[in-house]
C-alpha cells in the first residue's frame, strides 16, 4: 500500500527553506505514531534538510536522479517504478514524505493520504502540489488539541482513494 503524508498551513503552504515553517509536537507524534516500522521515502533535498539522519523506525528511501548520491542508513532509489515495484511486495505501508515534486510523482498512485492542515498561514516558498480531490473520499477526521506547545488550531484528515 502506498500512502502520502504530510502537514499544510490553510493556503497549502508545507516547507521553508527545506524545514517546516512551523512548530507543532502534536503533528510531529502524529507523523512518529503513523509512519514508525513502515517504509518512508522522501527526495534528496528533503532528506538533507534532516541533517542527512534517517529517522528511528523507519526504513528510509531517498529517491534522487544522482546516481551517485549515498548517505549512511538509508537507500537509495532514482525512479519512481522503483518505488512502486517496492511498495508492491512490501508487506507495509509505504509513505511518501515530500517534497513537493515527489508528492506530485505519487499523488496518481497512492492508496491513502494523512493530512494535518494547520489553521493559519505561514511564510514560506513550497507548497503542496495538490491531489485531485474528485478521486478521494475523507474517512476521518479528528481536532488536534491546543496546548502551550501546539500554538495552533489544526485538524488531522484522512482520505481514502474512491473506488480501491
């Protein structure tokens, strides 16, 4: 199964500078909580912006079109019929974790999305590339809690690809 997961300002904006432009520990543990012991892929860039670390748990894939590009404790993919020859015999769930141009090349064959859309707008320069809502169906949706650490209104989603 292959899923998308990943967190919005209300105007679809999910990255500055290659971190996010946000501080929100609820949507942290949720992203710990849905992804751990499944596979994450993630571009070179986004990967980087992690300071090169895979995360605990994880199975991590970095898909690049360097062939040459290796970093400790992960693999490394250059196509997306890599990935999705992957994520077939994978007994998981595979997510797409960004950025936006790897969610664009797996928005057309992911199974699931998880999105947190945080109800405020943000500074930043990428935005979610977004999903053709026709094909999805929401199948949960719950209110994030405010707290002195999560500053911000938010709500966490879950969409179902119609017809799967």
């Amino acid at each position: 199964m292959l899923a998308a997961i990943w967190a919005q300002d209300e105007e679809g904006l999910i990255g500055k500078d290659d971190a996010l432009p946000w501080r929100l520990p609820n949507d942290l543990s949720f992203f710990r909580n849905t992804t751990e012991n499944n596979t994450i892929v993630m571009g070179r860039k986004t990967f980087e912006g992690m300071n090169k670390r895979p995360l605990p748990n994880r199975h991590t894939i970095v898909l690049t079109s360097d062939t040459s590009y290796q970093a400790e404790g992960i693999q490394v993919m250059h196509t997306v019929e890599e990935v999705l020859a992957y994520a077939e015999s994978y007994d998981g769930i595979v997510f797409i974790t960004g950025g936006a141009n790897v969610y664009r090349q797996f928005f057309p064959y992911a199974d699931i999305l998880y999105r947190t859309v945080i109800h405020e707008t943000f500074e930043g320069d990428t935005y979610i590339p977004e999903p053709n809502w026709d094909d999805w169906s929401m199948i949960d949706i719950s209110e994030g809690t405010m707290d002195a650490e999560n500053r911000y209104a938010h709500t966490f989603e879950t969409y179902k690809r119609k017809n799967s």
